[in-house]
C-alpha cells in the first residue's frame, strides 16, 4: 500500500459528462491505499484460504430477476462481445452479454481461463466479493473521494491523471480503446483486453493504473448528481425507476473506454453499478484509513 497524504481537492468535471457535476470542494484524511488493483494471483490466494464462492459462481434467485429467460438464470457475468462492424451507439445490448458460466476464474465465459492472467486485475468480482475480500485482508473499498483524490495524485483540477492532454506527446497513459469502439481496436498501448497491472506510468502518488484498464468498486451509494452530501446523513441505498438492486459507483475507466463513447479514463469519471453485477472490465482495490 502507499500512504496518500491528506487534503483538500476539487472534486468532480464539468467539461464532460453530467453526472461528474458541479465541481466541489472535498476534504480526505490520509489513508494507504493498494499500489495498484487486486490481482488474480492476490484473489486465488483469498480463495484458496476460505473457501469464498463469489457472487457470479452462486445460484440466482429468479424472484430478483423478474422477466429474465430461464436459460439465463444461472451464474455468470457480463462479457464484451465486438461488434462486426459500425452500429449506433444507443444499445448497449449490442456488445454486452449475460453469460452463464462467466467468473473471476473464466472471465470471458466457459472455455476462457486465468491461467497466464496471475498479474492482470482480478474482474468478474461484485461487490460484495471486493468488500468480502478487502476485510479479509484487514482492509476496505475507498470512499469515492478517497478514490478520486488519489487518482489525482496531486495534480487538483487537472482532466486526466497525467495532466490535461490525454495523449501527452503521443503517448499512451492508460490501457484504453483506440479505434471506433465497439468495433476497432487498433491497440495502439499494446492490449486489446485487461493488461498487467503496472504496465503503464504511475500517476504523481506512485499508483498504478487509477485510469483505465479496468473499473473499480468504491463504497460509495451512487446519485445521480455530484453534489456533496450533509454530514448528518449520508446517501441511502440508490436505485433509480424500475429498479431492484442498488448501485454502488465505480471509478477510473477501463480498457473499454474510447474517445469516441466513453471518455472516462479520468479521476472525476463515475458510474453507477448494480451491487450484484460482475463484469469483464470491472476489479477493485483497498485502502485502510493511515494510523
């Protein structure tokens, strides 16, 4: 872990995308927080010393999935799956899949493997099996502030966390999408899927990949909105219309992230997602509160 010294940051963006606004002022306490994203190998080994069965690996419960196809009812996670071609871009249903059978240790479904995977971010973990994890390990998920400030690495106000320009001099700072997405990639950075971690430069607080490669779990509740909360009660469970599982938000990006969709391989970048819910771009890591 690295000790992340405390402060005061400019929260948030307002150049790209609404759910990052306003901007705001946040004050964070020093904590450590893991050098870079939990790994198969760090994950094998929770496993391996209890017996954990994640979320993806259990049964479902079809009165929490009402509507769903029978065959689909079984464990598994979300996979990208390329398009062909060019499509609209208004579907994510086009290049996302339920997939059963899908999980930390065959991440891109049955017939995949972890086997040369041991040093690439652990994903198809939920949140419950990051949270589950991070206490085994005497640990916690970081605060969305925790998270952001870190991956600022002291540079506040800055877009990306290198700085302003998302390919200073060319060069790529993060394992993102180059190409049309979801069809091309040209994997210009080297990876078209999850990379090593530490494969690209540290940001100004010596930690790894906090911009792209993949999503990571924060313990925060999501809102719609950036706007601070009041001490005296923080965020209730999040849900929004028609919904049945509560979101949590995720931070950073992932390598699916593309200039021409998805411009969130930055620090103020968030998303909601479904407490449940395993993916292929989506991992973690821990932080504990600096003694």
């Amino acid at each position: 872990m690295v000790l992340v010294p405390g402060g005061e940051f400019a929260m948030g963006s307002e150049r790209f995308y609404r759910e990052e606004r306003p901007i705001h002022r946040e004050t964070v306490a020093p904590f450590r927080i893991d050098r870079h994203a939990v790994t198969n190998a760090q994950f094998d080994a929770f496993v391996r010393s209890t017996g954990y069965v994640t979320v993806a690996e259990r049964p479902l419960d079809p009165s929490m999935y009402p509507g769903a196809l029978p065959e689909l009812l079984k464990p598994g996670g979300l996979v990208f799956q390329p398009a062909a071609g060019p499509i609209p871009l208004d579907d994510i249903t086009r290049w996302w899949a339920y997939v059963p059978g899908a999980s930390w240790r065959t991440p891109q479904g049955p017939g995949s493997t972890i086997d040369d995977l041991a040093d690439h971010p652990v994903v198809q973990v939920s949140f419950e099996d990051a949270e589950t994890y991070a206490a085994w390990r005497g640990a916690r998920l970081p605060t969305e502030a925790e998270w952001e400030y870190g991956a600022r690495g002291g540079l506040d106000g800055a877009e990306f966390a290198w700085g302003d320009d998302p390919y200073p001099d060319g060069k790529q700072m993060a394992n993102s999408w180059q190409g049309l997405f979801p069809w091309q990639n040209t994997a210009e950075d080297g990876f078209v899927g999850t990379a090593p971690v530490g494969s690209f430069p540290a940001n100004g607080y010596d930690l790894f990949d906090m911009a792209g490669n993949v999503w990571e779990w924060t313990s925060e509740w999501w809102r719609d909105d950036h706007r601070p909360t009041k001490s005296c009660c923080g965020p209730s469970t999040s849900m929004g219309p028609g919904e049945n599982i509560p979101r949590r938000v995720i931070k950073g990006g992932s390598h699916l992230c593309a200039p021409n969709y998805c411009l969130r391989f930055r620090p103020a970048a968030r998303q909601p997602e479904p407490i449940d819910t395993a993916t292929c771009h989506l991992g973690f890591r821990c932080v504990t509160s600096a003694e």
